[in-house]
C-alpha cells in the first residue's frame, strides 16, 4: 500500500531567518536616521523664538532707542521664556548690542537638543553665547 506524498506548505527554518535577519538590518540602519531627523525636528523650534525676540528687540530699540536684556520689557515677552516645549530663551550683552540665547529645558536636553543663538544682525550661531 503506497501513501499518497503529502503537499506540504510553509516556510523553512533558513527561510524564516533569512527574513528575520534582513529585518535586522534594515532596522540597524533606520533608527539611527530617525533619531537623527527626531532631533533635528525638536531643534528647529529654536529658529522662530530665536527670530521674534529679535524682532522685538528691534521693535523695542525703535520706541526706547536702546535694547533690552529683559524679556519681561519686550512687547509679549514675558510669555516667551516659557512658551517653548525644549528651550528656554534668555537675552544677554553682546557686542552687536544683544545676543537672544535658546538654552535646552530639562525636555530638551532628554531630548538631545543643543543651545542656539542669535546677534543683533541677525547671525545665528549653534551655541549659548553667539560665538
């Protein structure tokens, strides 16, 4: 009596871990690049507080003649050093006439930001102390 050979269906051991090891490396090479672009995106909410605080410098120096070094006198800046999710924005002297800080906040620096800022003319810099 002969038994009729079975049809069987599936995947292989070597299969199964030829997928798996493929899967491990396109994830060996993705998450670093998504950490990276994760980073860059948290950064960049440094730029638009960095430009209005330098904007209402300047509009503070056109009704006082000067600038300021509290964020308190600007127009709407008191709202601005805690408005942000990863920086904190401070203003100090500098030679241009001020330099509009972005220090990373406890959420920043678990997220890896780094600080910024920025001069009076407008040259941004990738630290705390527009140099």
């Amino acid at each position: 009596m002969t038994h009729p050979s079975r049809n069987r269906g599936g995947f292989t051991l070597i299969e199964l871990m030829i997928v798996v090891v493929v899967i491990g490396i396109l994830a060996a090479m993705a998450v670093p690049r998504y950490r990276q672009i994760t980073i860059d995106a948290r950064s960049a909410e440094a730029e638009p507080l960095l430009s209005q605080v330098q904007t209402l410098e300047e509009r503070y120096k056109a009704k006082t003649g000067a600038y300021t070094l509290a964020l308190e006198e600007l127009e709407g800046g008191a709202g601005l050093s805690t408005s942000a999710r990863y920086y904190d924005v401070s203003i100090t002297a500098h030679a241009s006439g001020f330099c509009v800080v972005a220090t990373p906040n406890a959420a920043g620096i678990s997220a890896g930001v780094a600080a910024r800022s920025l001069d009076a003319t407008r040259t941004g810099f990738d630290s705390a102390n527009c140099s």
